[in-house]
C-alpha cells in the first residue's frame, strides 16, 4: 500500500482527449486570463493613481483585483500549459503550492467581500459616521485581516491535507488541485481533522454570508426610505455590483461542494470549476465599472494617458531616427565634397 511519500507528482482532469479541443482549451483560458489582466489591472492602476479615487470603497476594489489576479493565476496558466504539451501532471510540490494559494486568494477574497458589504452599510445607513469608522487606519487593519484570515485558512487546510497517507492513486479528479478530491485519495482515518476543518470553514463562510446578507437587508430598507429617485438610483448603483459579485462567487462555490452526490459529473464539475474560480476574475472589472461613472472616467483617463505615452515615444523615436538620418547624410554629402574639392595627399606630393 503506497502513501504520500511515494507520490511524486499528481494527474489533474483534462478538458479533453482530442488535440484540436485542448487547443480551443488553451485559447479559451488565454481569453480568460488576458481579461482578467487587462480588466482588474486597469482598476488597480486608476484606482491608484487617480486622487478621486483615494477612497475606502476604491481601496478595498482595489484589494480585490489583485486577490482575483492572483487566484486566477494559480490555476488557470497550469491548465493552459498541461493543454498546450498535452500533459495532465503536476508536481507533488506544485499541487500543494497551488492548493495553498487558491484557498489563500479564494478565502482572502470571500473575507473582503464581507468588509465591502459593511462599507456599503456604513456609506448607505449612517453616512453621517463614514470617516469616523472608515478611516484609512482602519480600512488597512480590515483589509490586512482578510489577507491574514485566508492565509491562516490556507495554511492550515494544506498543512492537514498534505500530511494524510495517500494510497488512492494519483488521479485528482480536477483541473487543479483541491482538498476535497485530494482527500478521496488518502486512506487514513485521520481524515476526521480534515472534516473538523471543513466544518469550521463552512461556519466561518456561512457567518460571513449572514453578515452580508444581513448588511443588504438594512441597505434596502434604507434605500427604499429615500424620498427622490434619483438618490435611491445612486444607492442601487453602489450597491448592486457588489451584490452580483457576491452572488456568482457564492452561488457557484456552493453548488460546486455541497451539491447531492447524485449529480456528481465530472464534466459537469470542470464547467462549475471553471465558473468560480476563472470568470469572476474576467467578469467582476465589468460588474464594478458597467454602472460607475468615476471608476470609467478614471479608467478612460488612464487608458488616454497610456495611448498619449505611447504615441509620444513613437514620435520621439522617430524624431530621434530623423536627425540621426540627417547628420549621417550631411556627413556623407561633406566627405564627398572634400574628395571632389580637395587635393588628395598623394596628388599634393607629387
């Protein structure tokens, strides 16, 4: 009976068997990954540059995007390339890194969202106390503290997964390594510690879902209380992108675990792995943006600034090339003035 120390490396679910499907695989996530890129790196750049945007709604968007650019990129790349080589393994090493990192990005993103919910609470029901309970001391503290949480959470799910005996095989029935498939591997009944973890995972995520939950009943019922419409506008405005956002990543990574073992499907499966943990780092820079006029002017400033820049250094470059040209065809029409006007040394000895 093998274990954990014999394991090398681990066999990740493929997309698919034939060659042309891996290549429309590997295209697929290269949109995907060239969307969340371009998109969250556009917040996080006019987030923070733009002076408007100093605020703490935008720093903990902010937050965000790079949490979505960094869980997208401990999955996503490795399958683009297990499809590019036609290959299914990862290293031993590798898939525990790659755990780590998911559930250290995907918990420290869940945690933000509860913050952003209490931020739009506090910005909606008691504006009047915003900067007295969101100063910037503060919004660092609870940022830092949605970082610490899933670094903890990751720490300890992987430290546990990864000390269990294997003797299951090497075949995780995922695109990437996760510790429910990778404890249908172990052979040990230790696997208690684990079920202990996931329980109290499921508290934390079920508490934090409450609070938000609880967060926009109190919004709507406040916003629904604004005489004008346009103020109520304004209010739906804020607050319904970060509710579609909360929703998708929710609603997925629910069905994804909790679903009835009667649907276990492994392509059923890819597909719902593929919506919670790839398209909310392509499609969240357009919920926020879509209905946001400040973060669309800062965002279209600083692509203008972009494109000024480089049409600049396009102009300078070829300014540049210009009076190079120049000065070596004013040199060549001198030397060859002087060949035909000057006297040659040898002609002058003679």
């Amino acid at each position: 009976m093998s274990n954990s120390s014999s394991i090398t490396h681990f066999l990740l679910l493929p997309f698919a068997d034939t060659r042309e499907l891996q290549l429309c695989h590997f295209w697929l996530f290269l949109g995907i990954s060239l969307a969340a890129l371009v998109g969250n790196g556009l917040i996080i750049t006019s987030t923070a540059c733009d002076q408007h945007l100093h605020t703490p709604r935008y720093f903990f968007l902010l937050n965000l995007s790079l949490l979505d650019l960094c869980c997208i990129s401990t999955t996503v790349p490795r399958s683009m390339a297990n499809s590019l080589r036609d290959t299914r393994d990862i290293s031993y090493t590798g898939c525990a890194a790659q755990l780590f990192f998911f559930l250290f990005f995907i918990s420290a993103d869940y945690f933000l969202l509860t913050i952003m919910s209490y931020d739009r609470y506090v910005a909606i029901c008691k504006p009047l106390h915003y900067r007295a309970l969101l100063g910037s001391r503060a919004c660092v503290h609870m940022a830092a503290a949605a970082w610490g949480a899933g670094f903890l959470h990751a720490l300890l799910h992987t430290a546990n997964t990864f000390s269990l005996p294997l003797c299951g095989g090497n075949a995780v029935e995922q695109f990437f390594c996760v510790a429910p498939h990778i404890l249908k591997l172990s052979c040990s009944h230790s696997y208690l510690r684990e079920a202990g973890l996931l329980v109290l995972s499921c508290l934390l995520a079920l508490g934090s879902f409450v609070f938000i939950v609880g967060s926009y009943v109190q919004i709507f019922m406040a916003v629904l209380r604004i005489p004008s419409e346009q103020g109520r506008h304004k209010a739906f405005s804020m607050c319904l992108p970060h509710l579609a956002v909360v929703s998708l990543f929710v609603s997925t990574g629910t069905f994804v675990y909790l679903k009835p073992p009667s649907f276990s499907c492994p392509s059923l499966d890819l597909v719902l792995s593929v919506l919670y943990s790839g398209v909310p780092p392509a499609v969240n820079p357009l919920i926020y943006s879509l209905r946001n006029q400040e973060l669309k002017d800062a965002v279209r400033k600083q692509m203008t600034g972009c494109v000024s820049a480089a049409i600049h250094c396009l102009l300078s470059s070829a300014k540049g090339s210009q009076r190079w040209a120049i000065a070596f065809l004013s040199y060549k029409h001198l030397e060859m003035a002087a060949g035909v006007f000057g006297p040659s040394p040898s002609k002058g000895l003679g």
